[in-house]
C-alpha cells in the first residue's frame, strides 16, 4: 500500500464536472492498495496517516497530527501509484489490487481515517477525477507499507 499526502490549505475532486468532495484544510491522501494488502496493512497505513506529526505547533515546528489541528482529510482512490516503471516506457500496473479487493480495502482506510472523529472526504472509485488543491508548505510524503510495516 503506498498512500501519498500533502498538506493542503484547500482541495477538491471533481467528477463529470460536479464536486463529489472537498476539504477546507488539513490533508490530501491519495490512496494505492496493492495485491498483497490486507485489512492489517489498512490499519497500520491509516494509523500513519492520522498520527503523523506534520503540522506546525505554535513554536512553528511540526508537532501536531491531523487530529490535534482538527483538520480535514480528502482521500482519493489512485491505483498508479503501484506503477512499476523499472523497464520500457509504459509502467505496468501488476502489483495494484483487482478492484473489487482495491474498493474494499480503501473504503475500510477511509472508515478507520474516520472512526477517529476526522471528517474524510473522498472521489469516487474507479472514476475519471480531477483533484485541485493548494499544498500548504508545500509538505507532500510518501507513505509506504513495505517501508513502514515490518515484513510477514
């Protein structure tokens, strides 16, 4: 699973030209699952999410996670993040969940983001969106669970 996030001021995703989700700050959580994640990694992986301290305090240092600044999350469905780039020109895309295993275990990522009192806002799976945001700092991360969890 590899979740990237970036701090925002702002964001919105839109799809067919409505907006299906936005957020007035906090964080964008653009979210890939990968075929041998499970609902243990979602768990760990939005833990993270929520925990990580990467907002400032009032000495300008981050210090504060999500939770203590009561702020926002947009998360967004993004299977290329599971790209493979290493050979040829076109990424292949063999290490991303089937979809049916992707949704569930993304809409279980955005329920423990929100089982913490964190207004989650999302896109819709599957879809065509356009994301706009204004990246606050700009502060972008890459979490991923081969990095983070210790391996089976």
């Amino acid at each position: 699973m590899r979740v990237v996030l970036q701090r925002s001021l702002e964001a919105e995703v839109r799809v067919d030209g409505q907006s299906v989700g936005r957020i007035d700050g906090g964080l964008v959580a653009l979210v890939g699952i990968g075929q041998d994640d499970d609902h243990r990694v979602v768990e760990s992986m939005a833990d993270k999410t929520l925990m990580l301290r990467i907002f400032a305090d009032e000495f300008g240092k981050m210090n504060r996670n999500i939770v203590d600044v009561a702020g926002e999350i947009l998360a967004i469905s993004q299977f290329t993040l599971l790209a493979d780039c290493r050979k040829g020109r076109r990424p292949a895309f063999t290490r991303a969940a089937q979809p049916e295993l992707a949704k569930e275990l993304y809409e279980y990522y955005v329920a423990r983001l929100a089982a913490h009192g964190t207004k989650v806002a999302t896109g819709v799976f599957a879809a065509d969106m356009r994301v706009s945001l204004i990246n606050d700092g700009p502060v972008t991360l890459v979490l991923d669970s081969a990095e983070i969890l210790p391996q089976k």
